[in-house]
C-alpha cells in the first residue's frame, strides 16, 4: 500500500464504523425499536451523522485525494485502491459544490417535507403538499446545476447519482422501445381480465406456517444465515453492515401467501449480492453493490426471471403444498405458476405485476425529465401523472392517494431514482438470456441446484462491489453493453403464452 493512501485509511475506518452505526440504528428503527424510541434516537443519529459527515469531508483527506488522482501517484495504487478514489471523488465533488449553509436547509426542507407528504397522502390532500415540492425541486435543480457539465441535460446530473452511465439519451431510448412493443401487449392482455384465477393465493394462510416456508426459500437460493439475519417491517427492504452481515426483512399478510414468498426471494436476491462482495473490499467505501440498477437486476432475477418461473418451482411445490394442504392440494403446479404471473392494469407500483410495472417507471420517469426541463409547475402535475396513467395503463386514478401522492421518493429528493427499478429488470433479463447460454439454466433449476447460478453471479458481478461500473460488468460477462432488447422478447414471449396471445 502506497504510503499516500495508507495515510487515508484512518478516515476511511472511521467513517465505515460511523456509517455501520448509522445502519444499524436504521434496522433497528425500521424493525423491532419501540414506537417512542424515535425522538430520543434521532439525538444520537444526528450527532453520528454530523461526525460522519466530518469523518470524510475535511481539509485532510481533501489534500490526500488531490494528491492521490495525480497521474504519478494514481499508477501506484491497486485497481480496488484506485476505485475507492474515484468513488470518494465523487461524493466529494458533489458535496463540495453545495455551499454547506444551502445543503444544511435542503437536508431540514427534506425531513420537514416527509410528514408533509405523509399527511397528505392520508388526506388526499395534493394542495397541501405542492408548496414544500415546489420547493424540494428547486433545490434540487440548484444542486444539479452546480456539477452539470456543459451541454449536459440536467436531469442527465440527477440520474448519475443513481446509475452511472445511464443518461436520458439511453433511457428515451429505453422507454421508447418499451412503450412500442409493451402498450399493444398490456391492452390485450387487459382485455382477457379473468383468464387466470388466483383467488386461492387470497385464502388464509397461517402467518407462522408462512415465516417457515420463506425462512426455506432463502436458504434455497442461497441466502447465508451465519452471515445474515431476518426481521419484520412494513416494507420489506435489505441492509448489510459487511459481506458476514446482510440483513432482509419481510412482511406478512394473512391473505396474501404470494406477497411474502416473492418478497423473500428478492430481498434474498439483494443479500446475495452483498454477501457476495469479495472479503478485501468489504469494510471499504466500495463494499457495496455498484449501482441501484445493478442492485435492482440482482433481486429482480431471482424474484422473477427465476422465482416466477415453472423450472423453479418444479422441485419445490409439493413442498408448498405440503405447508398449505387445504389451501393448495387440489391446485396444480401449473395453476399456481399461473396465478403468480398473472398480469393486470394497476394503480399502485408496488403492487404491479412484472409486466405492467415498468410502466409506472416510465410515466414517473417522463414526468421527472419534464420537471427538470421546467416545462411544468408542481400544480400541473396531478393531471399530468392521471393523463399518462390513462395512455399506458388504460385507468385513471380516482384519487392523488392512488396517483402521485403515493411514493415517498420526491417528498425525500430522491429525484433520478425511479428509472433504476425499470433498469433492473432489463438488465435481470439480459444476465438470465446471458446464463442460459452459459449453463444449462432450466436443468438447474429443476434439479433443485441453484450453487452454480450462484457462483456465476458472483465471480462475475458480486464480488467486484463498486470496483466496477455496471455497463462495464455487462460488458465483461455477456460481451455486449446494456441491450433492453432481452427484456421486451422475455416478457413478449412469456406473456403472450400465459394469455394465449
Ligand atoms: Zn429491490
């Protein structure tokens, strides 16, 4: 180790234990902390957060990272070093170009504007939130400016946050491929509502019975319980401290048998991920997966590409049937994989099916380009979103609650984020289309061996965390650059069979 970067490794350590505390208080908010706990928490992670903040943003390491991106001094560090400077670089020029006093009343405007958004998605209420978006987004645009290069489009800033090297002129491209082969898709499949009956998956299934089968799901994939745990929430989400250290969460609903099991598949497909980052980069600002595209594709494969299929389920439904006699022995194998991809119409994202969702991708990604053109006032955007809902879905949302008051995403910022989710898919359905050229995917799956999917996956994406960018993984493991055309043929193919198109 260069003598240069050794003398960073300090703020580095500090600043992983402090950002390791902050996760834990995260989990532990989100998970089992009592109702009352918050107030009095938030004291210590607000003093954590600025100590955080301090650990890496100083004169010091200002100093070392200027030295350390000097040509004579870069060749000397290894290819890992050399990529957590150029990660470093980057949180750093984007911190740097923010005047502290404006990024400190962005940071009070935001946590200001949650509760806002909150109580107003509870009272149908758009009116009462517009004023603190308007403002959210006028800070944002500011932020953008400050690093948007010349020429640049300044959505292109936002989007670089989330997906490094996915700008707008790849995702219209993107969109307008989807929209082309997938509208005509969605109508007709709209049209034979019914075709496929789910109503069992509605019955009652035992909570505890549920926690079982999905506590076997995770391990069937591959998830690590001497280096990951489970909890409950409201909202399933993954969290990792390090590679030995991977945490999922789900939720339960008495009537809902599919929502935990897929839940638990892709929550696993996150951890594997994480668990899968090599042991020499885990404690380092790299230690994580590359991209929330990335991320997304990781979990999505599992969840979908290979958790919604029938080779999947092959081996392991009797096993289903088994935990849920009377509700699933008179069901079929073939029934059951039908009800779990049955695609319709819907208002909610979350709630979407793996056909209709990317197009509540593509209407909160028009819409955030537009706001970032400033072709648009917060006022017009409820009519906007209903307007596009009815083009590409065929239903208008009766209310803001089911429309645009209904993700937390620009209430906390996050502007740039949405198109990542639809990414993930895209890029899950290029690595599968990739792998069952490789190996013999369907054999595996029906021979209840999922070890060398696993293994492929991490030699080629897990392991390397953030040292490589994900256009460059593709690059490297399949021989082509992200290529949205696998995933209009998977779900063209697979969907036209299910509705008998
Ligand atoms: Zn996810």
């Amino acid at each position: 180790m260069s003598k240069l970067f050794e003398a960073l490794t300090p703020y580095l350590d500090k600043s992983y234990a402090l950002s390791s505390a902050l996760t834990i208080f995260s989990w532990d908010n989100s998970t089992i902390a009592p109702k009352e706990a918050i107030e009095n928490t938030s004291r210590a992670i607000g003093l954590l957060s600025g100590e955080y903040y301090g650990a890496l943003v100083n004169e010091e390491v200002k100093r070392l990272l200027l030295q350390l991106t000097e040509p004579e001094n870069h060749k000397q560090l290894t290819f890992e070093e050399q990529a957590i400077i150029r990660v470093l670089n980057k949180q750093y020029q984007q911190m740097a170009a923010i005047p502290p006093e404006e990024f400190q009343a962005y940071n009070a405007l935001v946590s200001s504007a949650y509760p806002v958004w909150e109580q107003a998605k509870a009272n149908n209420d758009y009116a009462s939130y517009a004023p603190v978006l308007e403002q959210v987004i006028a800070y944002k645009k500011k932020f953008a400016a400050y690093t948007k290069k010349e020429g640049q489009p300044l959505y292109d800033v936002a989007l670089d946050d989330y997906e490094e090297g996915f700008t707008v002129a790849i995702l219209d491209e993107f969109f307008s491929k989807l929209r082309t082969a997938l509208v005509p898709l969605v109508q007709k499949v709209n049209e034979k509502k019914g075709w496929i009956q789910t109503d069992f998956l509605q019955q009652d299934y035992d909570i505890e019975q549920q926690k079982s089968f999905c506590r076997f799901l995770a391990e069937y994939v591959g998830f690590d319980f001497n280096r990951g745990t489970f909890g409950e929430s409201e909202h399933p989400f993954t969290t990792s401290l390090h590679n030995h250290d991977v945490r999922i969460t789900n939720h339960f609903y008495q009537n809902r048998l599919d929502f935990a099991i897929f839940s638990v598949i892709h929550e696993s497909g996150h951890a594997l991920y994480e668990q899968g980052v090599a042991d020499e980069i885990s404690l380092t600002p790299i230690g994580c997966g590359t991209s929330m595209g990335m991320h997304e594709s990781q979990s999505r494969f599992y969840e979908n590409n290979l958790g919604r299929s029938l080779a999947f389920w092959t081996p392991i439904y009797a096993k289903l049937q088994q935990t849920f006699p009377t509700q699933l022995e008179q069901i079929s194998l073939e029934q059951f994989y039908r009800a779990v991809n049955h695609a319709q119409s819907s208002l909610i994202r979350t709630e979407a099916d793996e056909l209709t969702y990317p197009f509540h991708i593509m209407i909160r990604y028009e819409i955030e380009k537009e706001i970032f053109s400033g072709d648009v006032s917060v006022h017009q955007l409820p009519a906007l979103w209903n307007d596009k809902y009815k083009q590409y879905l065929g239903i208008t949302p009766p209310t803001d609650t089911e429309g645009i008051l209904q993700d937390m995403h620009w209430a906390c910022g996050n502007f740039g984020y949405f198109p990542s989710y639809a990414l993930g898919s895209a890029i899950a359905a290029q690595i599968y289309h990739h792998l069952a050229q490789v190996m013999p995917l369907e054999t595996h799956l029906k021979e209840e061996n999922l070890q060398p999917i696993r293994a492929y996956l991490q030699e080629h994406i897990h392991r390397f965390g953030m040292a490589k960018r994900t256009r460059e993984m593709l690059q490297e493991m399949t021989g082509e650059d992200f290529c949205p055309d696998y995933y209009i043929a998977y779900l063209t193919e697979k969907y036209s069979k299910l509705y008998d198109l």
